[in-house]
C-alpha cells in the first residue's frame, strides 16, 4: 500500500477510455481512490504518476483493478474528515466553554455588583482619623456641654451601667446647615477614643428598592462589629420624613429605609455602647416614630452664634493663620451678624487667599474686608454706568440707609455701595441683623413693620425725589422680599385686623401628597380678598412712612447721596460721620 501523500501526480491528458485501456493491457502498478472524488491517483509500472479523470464513485475501476489484479486503494476520506470534523468540533466546544465562561464571568460580576449594592458606603474614621476635639468647636457651648456626658459613658460603660443609668441610643441635632453638627459628631468620638462611622441619610436610598434597608443592616452590623463606636447619620431629614405622605402610597424605598432604621434602633440593647448621632434642620418634618423614647429621645439645638460664639470660632480658625496685629476679631465678630460657623471659617479662608493674591505676610482687615464683601455681595462687576443710573442707585441705597438709620439707631448701617456685583442690578445697603433676633428667633411686630418700611425706602426715595411718574423699578426685589413678610405678618402670625388665624395655605404641607389626600379646605374668597388687602395696606402704609421719613430728611439725603456717587462705597463710620440732625418722625 502506499501513503499517496508522498507522491506527486502530473495531471494527465488521458482519456477515461485509455484509462480502461491501460488497465486491461496490465501497465498499472496502482491506483489510488477516492470514493468522493472525480479524479483517481495512478501509478504505472514504469513509475509515472497521473491523475486521471473519472465518473463520480465509479464501480467499472474497481471491478477492472481487482481483474486485473491492480493495486486499489481506496482512501478513507470519511476517516480523515471525521477526524477533522471532530477536531473542528472539538474546537467549536473549546470556543462555546470558553465563550460561555466569559458570559458566566460578566453576568456575576454584574450579579455581584446588584447585590453588593446593600453594602453600606458609610464613611469609617478609625481611631487616629477622629483627631477634632471639643475645643476644636466654639461658639455653642450648651450643646456640647450635653454631649459631654456621652464622653463619660463611652469611655466608661461599666460605671452608668453599675448605677442602672441608661444612656440615650440616640441623639438628635438640630440646627441650620453649619453650624457644627458633625463637628460636635466628630468630637465625641475623637474625645473618648471611640470609631466614628459616618454617613449621609441620602446615600441610604438608591434607584433599587430594598437597597436602603440593607444599607442601614450594614451600618448597624459595622456598628456592632467596632462596639463602643458613634454612628452619625447626616440629613436624616432625607429618609426620617414623615411616613404615608407620598402620592406613592406607603411602600416606597423611602420609607423602607425608614423602617429598618426604625427596626436596629429597636434592635440593639441600651447601654450597648453604640451612640446614633443624626443631624438635621427640620425637625419639623421628621417621622414622630422616629423622635419617640427609646430612638432618637434627646434634641440638642445648635444655633447659630451669637457675638461672643462668633469671635471664638473666628479665633479657631485663625490659629494657623497670621493675623496684623491691628485686626481686632470683635469687630469682624460683631461684622458678621447671622453668620454660621462654616461661613466664619469660609471668610478666614477667603481672608488668607486674598492676603496670598497680594504677596502680603500677614492677613489685614483689609483682607477681611475684602472677604466679606465677596462672600456676602458677590464679586465685583466692572460694568460701567451713566450718571443718571449711579444717582438711582445712591438715592435708593441712602433711602434705605436713612429709615435703618431712623428705625433701628445709626449702628445697623454697615455698609452702602452703588458698586454693583454680579447677579445684583445695582448697589447694596448692608444692614447688620439683630443679634437678639438671630439667637432668640422671636420678632415683634414692630420690627417686622420696620422691616418692611427700610425695604420700600429705597422707591420712598425715589417718589420724593423724582416724583411719582419717574419711578424706576430698581426697588422690585424689594419689594418682593416686603410683600412675603407683609404676607406672613397677615396669614402666619396673626398681625393683622384678621386676628390670631393661621391662614398660611402652604404651612407644614411639605408634601405634595398629603394635600391633595386630604383634600383640604381652602382659604374662603372673602377671607383671600381681606387677606390681599390688609397685605396691600400693610405695604402702602410702611411706603407712605418712609416717604415721610425721607421727605423730613431730604437735606441729608442729598448730601450723603454726592458723597455716595463721588466715593462709591462708605461704611458705617463714614454714614456716622456724615449723618447729622436726623429726623425721626
Ligand atoms: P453641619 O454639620 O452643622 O452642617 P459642620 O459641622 O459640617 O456643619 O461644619 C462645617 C465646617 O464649619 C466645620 O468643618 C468647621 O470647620 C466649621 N464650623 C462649623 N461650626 C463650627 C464651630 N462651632 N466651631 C468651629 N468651627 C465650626
């Protein structure tokens, strides 16, 4: 037999017919063939190789070879091709297993990473991260004196629980944004040497329902693992509101999270040595299950700061930084009235960046000054404006100042500019809130009143002065922001001939829902038109005022507006200097 790969065969031009004939006359050695091929290999006797032309599975050469006793082979091509197919196949297996892997592989990544989800992204400050302490939060003293306590326990469980004392699981904080909630958090923890795990209420919830709840699990199981530790939950407000008040019903991701909150509050024993420390400024909306004994149990107020509270926190952050010796904290305390502790840090910052912008060493109060102004006005437009538009906006900014001035005494002006700042059309009248105001919360009547003659001053002025057809708009916000206190003086507080009703359609309806579930009565028509018209004589009367305030000070006005439009901006010694024979009627 012979391997026929070896052999190389010329095509040949011989017939079928001299094929049969050769066959017969015995001159073939061989012949090679192929059960599907059209074609056979031959081999004379002579040595001559060809390959010669045949009719498709053709039985006459077979028969022929065999009586002609000629060597027929016939090649297993289903062999070859069965190994091939096999290989192939085998192949195409290796490809599928290894396709399908890949497809395994992606899909639980994708899997892993749908139920990974749950996995808490609380924020954990180990022990050396927590490095801020009580002293490193000025200005509210009451509040961290109650969170002192929580100190003792942390740091010596054993001592309260011998008393039968039992600690609050939670404690709630409340105050506006900045005021050095998390700070406070942080100092606990950094005082008793406890972990800190720290978290924002929103990071809770996620587009996939279910999600929240696990999260909150998470926390908690952290929590027990790194026992004594803090928990602080941010923003609670954003998962704690109310629950039921959705137009969704009373099943959303929402109130899911609320719920397991609910549950590990429940869940983990008194005295257990985790501290829940949430921090919110409305704690007016929050869900009353989650306020009740045995939760979140005691409030803590953090207020903004008084004079006093703002001078130290204004000292805390100026300890790294070099202050002149003739910048008098104080001053700058008593400058920044209604300023949280956030904004006071914010205004030594800008304070330090502008003292680098000019190469100084040290920071000055004209750095400061300089701070303030960008932080509270804006920064400084350079549009330049006719003569006409600059005594517009003198006489309503001095307007303005005058009746402060006459209302609440000549130390509330703090500043007057005609220079406008991006987003403002025109000057500024910076008039210093009360600090009475800013840390009781109460207001009288007769401040709002006042409030709202010093806000429609500044077109008082412009009637004395330009006469009442060449009034500009210039006092439109204003006017906006007097008709929105004259409005809560009528519908909130009961300051007007209406009495002590609370007609305020929006009160407490933070939800959208719970309006339209309830279908709520609305406001009578009669009592709507008495409502617009006390606002609307609230708002003439305070005009005619200040007309009258401006009209028996016209000399002043006139004066203190050229020195306004020469200087461009004057500050409240200027105004002092400037300001003489007031009349206060
Ligand atoms: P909140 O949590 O109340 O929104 P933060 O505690 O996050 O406010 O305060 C933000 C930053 O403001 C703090 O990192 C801190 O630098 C500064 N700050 C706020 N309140 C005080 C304060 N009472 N004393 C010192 N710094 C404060």
């Amino acid at each position: 037999m012979f391997l026929n790969s070896k052999f190389s065969y010329s095509k040949s031009n011989k017939s079928y017919s001299d094929l049969l004939l050769e066959l017969d006359s015995g001159n073939i050695l061989s012949i090679y063939f192929y059960p599907r091929r059209r074609e056979i290999d031959v081999i004379y006797k002579d040595g001559r190789k060809e390959k010669i032309p045949i009719l498709y599975n053709d039985q006459l050469i077979i028969e022929k070879s065999s009586e002609n006793n000629v060597d027929l082979t016939i090649n297993n091509s289903r062999k070859d091709s069965s190994i091939a197919n096999s290989t192939a196949t085998f192949f195409l297996l290796l490809i599928f297993i290894f396709g399908f892997a890949l497809i395994l592989k992606s899909t639980s990544k994708i899997a892993s990473k749908a139920f990974g989800f749950g996995k808490s992204k609380a924020k954990f400050f180990t022990i050396e991260d927590v490095n801020t302490r009580f002293d490193d939060v000025a200005g509210v003293p009451e509040a961290a004196e109650e969170l002192k306590e929580m100190i003792n326990f942390l740091k010596n469980p054993k001592r309260l629980n011998d008393l039968g004392a039992k600690i609050p699981k939670g404690v709630l904080l409340i105050g506006p944004p900045g005021t050095g909630k998390t700070l406070l958090a942080k100092a606990i923890a950094g005082e008793s040497g406890v972990p800190f795990l720290s978290i924002s209420a929103s990071e809770f919830v996620e587009l996939f329902v279910g999600v929240g709840a696990s999260r909150v699990r998470d926390l908690f199981e952290k929590a027990k693992e790194n026992s004594p530790c803090i928990i602080f939950i941010d923003e609670i407000d954003s998962i704690g509101r109310q629950r039921g008040s959705g137009i969704g019903g009373g099943n959303d991701e929402r109130e899911q999270t609320l719920n397991q909150l609910l549950t590990q509050l429940d869940g983990f024993s008194e005295n257990s040595g985790i501290i829940v420390l949430a921090a919110t400024n409305r704690p007016d909306i929050l869900d009353s299950a989650l306020l009740r004994p045995g939760r979140f149990d005691r409030k803590i107020e953090v207020l903004l700061p008084d004079l006093k509270g703002r001078n130290k926190i204004l000292s805390v952050h100026s300890l790294s930084k070099p202050l002149s010796d003739d910048v008098d904290l104080n001053f700058w305390a008593s400058r920044t009235a209604g300023f949280s502790g956030a904004d006071l840090e914010n205004l030594m910052n800008e304070s330090a960046i502008h003292c680098a912008r000019n190469f100084s060493e040290k920071i000055s109060n004209e750095n400061i000054e300089n701070a303030l102004e960008k932080i509270t006005l804006g920064l400084r437009s350079s549009n330049v404006v006719s003569n006409k538009i600059k005594k517009i906006r003198a006489y309503n900014e001095v307007g303005r100042a005058i009746v402060s001035a006459i209302n609440n005494g000549i130390d509330s002006i703090d500043k007057i500019t005609i220079l406008p700042r991006s987003g403002f059309i025109g000057g500024y009248t910076k008039i210093a809130p009360d600090d009475d105001v800013i840390s009781s919360g109460l207001i009288s009547k007769k401040l709002l009143l006042s409030k709202i003659e010093i806000a429609l001053a500044g077109r008082a002025a412009e009637i004395v002065v330009f006469g009442i057809n060449e009034i500009t708009q210039y006092a439109a916000d204003n006017i906006n922001y007097s008709t929105a206190i004259a409005k809560e003086m009528v519908t909130k507080y009961g300051f007007s001939i209406i009495g002590p009703v609370c007609l305020d359609q929006n009160n407490d309806e933070i939800f959208l829902g719970n309006s339209l579930l309830k279908n709520k009565s609305l406001i009578a028509d009669k009592t709507s038109t008495i409502i617009d018209n006390q606002i609307i004589k609230i708002s003439k009367e305070a005009l005619a005022n200040a007309v009258l305030k401006i009209k028996n000070n016209r000399s002043m006005l006139e004066r203190i507006v050229e020195v306004l439009i020469d200087e461009e901006t004057i500050d409240g010694n200027r105004f002092k200097e400037l300001l003489s024979n007031l009349v206060k009627v």
